[in-house]
C-alpha cells in the first residue's frame, strides 16, 4: 500500500487541513501521513478525516503531531453534510441596541430548541463565540440543542482572539477552512 508524507509544521490554521485535503485528492488509496506542531491543527486533520470517511490515528512524539490517515478506497472527498447549518458572526441579534441584541439572541436559540425543524449544524465565529462559552445567557438553549442533535462548531482563532478557548462548553472547535465548506456548500442561513 501506498504511503505518502505531507509536512504542515509552522503553518496557520487553516493551511494544514488545505493541505491535507488536497494531498488527500490526489491519492487514489494509500495512507497519507501528516506531520503538525499543533493540537489544534492535529485536531482539525482528524475531523476533517472523520468528515471524509477517513479512518486516522493520531500520536504525539515529542512536540509534534503525526497523524496517519488512511484511504482505503477513490472518493469524492467532499465534507458538506445535508441540512441547514447557521453561521453566526455577533453574540447579539439584529443591529441598533446591543442590550435588545442579547434578549433576541437568547429568545431566539429558546424559540430554536422548541421548533420541530431543527438545523443541522451552527458555526460560531467572531463574537458568536461567546454563546457557547461559559457565563452565556444562551447556554441552556444550545445545550438542550446539542442534546438534539444539533452540532456547534466554535471558530478556534476566535476562541484564542477572547481568549475563550479554556471556557468552551457547548460544542468543538473548528477552523476558517470548514466554515468556508459549510458557507459553499449552500444551504446556510447567516445571522
């Protein structure tokens, strides 16, 4: 069997899973090993295995990451899922009143988490991070949500930016790259 090596220390999110992913296109079947200085960036390869149908196995060795993805078969690789995702950019709602933003904000993911359509995902960037962080206002509703079934992806450079990534507590984090997929892939709803 095939085996390839893609090194992406020292580069920023999200080039390392660009990388992968276009190494990955270009590999018919095979394992493809992958060298980061990250967790983050470890952790973004995996999921975008995960995503893909990718078996992976990730190990530390010293300060580095080496994950082995292996492809066992051609595929389409394509990570876009079905459903409606929503991209929200503002721990607020609406512009005008910052205090009338957090009460619709609020009201809105308690109106979401009694709807009996519920979208797939929500992607969290900017200030909507904070909704997913501790001392949220919002927090029992994206709880009970995520009980639903509904995934919360929070922007990783966001998270670092507040300095929140240790007070995440509803969902995973994620990068610039699939937050991109998920807004061409097509059915988005951004608030």
């Amino acid at each position: 069997m095939k085996q390839e090596h893609l090194d992406c220390r020292g580069l920023a999110c999200p080039q390392p899973v660009v990388e992968t992913k276009k190494r990955l296109a270009t590999l018919a079947t095979g394992t493809l090993n992958v060298l980061v200085d990250n967790e983050t960036a470890k952790n973004n390869i995996v999921k975008l295995a995960k995503s893909l149908g990718i078996e992976s196995m990730a190990k530390l060795e010293g300060d580095q990451y080496t994950i082995a993805l292996l492809k066992e078969k051609e595929a389409l690789l394509s990570s876009s899922s079905p459903g409606k995702t929503i991209i929200m950019a503002s721990e607020t709602l609406g512009h005008g009143s910052e205090e009338l933003g957090a009460i619709l904000m609020k009201s809105f993911f308690y109106a979401l988490a009694e709807s009996a359509e519920l979208p797939q995902a929500v992607y969290l960037l900017n200030g909507g991070v904070k909704l997913a962080c501790e001392g949220s206002s919002s927090l029992d509703s994206l709880q009970k949500l995520q009980a639903l079934g509904v995934e919360f992806h929070s922007c990783g450079l966001c998270l670092d930016f507040f300095q929140l990534k240790e007070k995440l507590t509803v969902g995973e984090v994620t990068n610039m790259y699939a937050i991109v997929e998920q807004i061409t892939a097509g059915a988005v709803i951004k608030l």
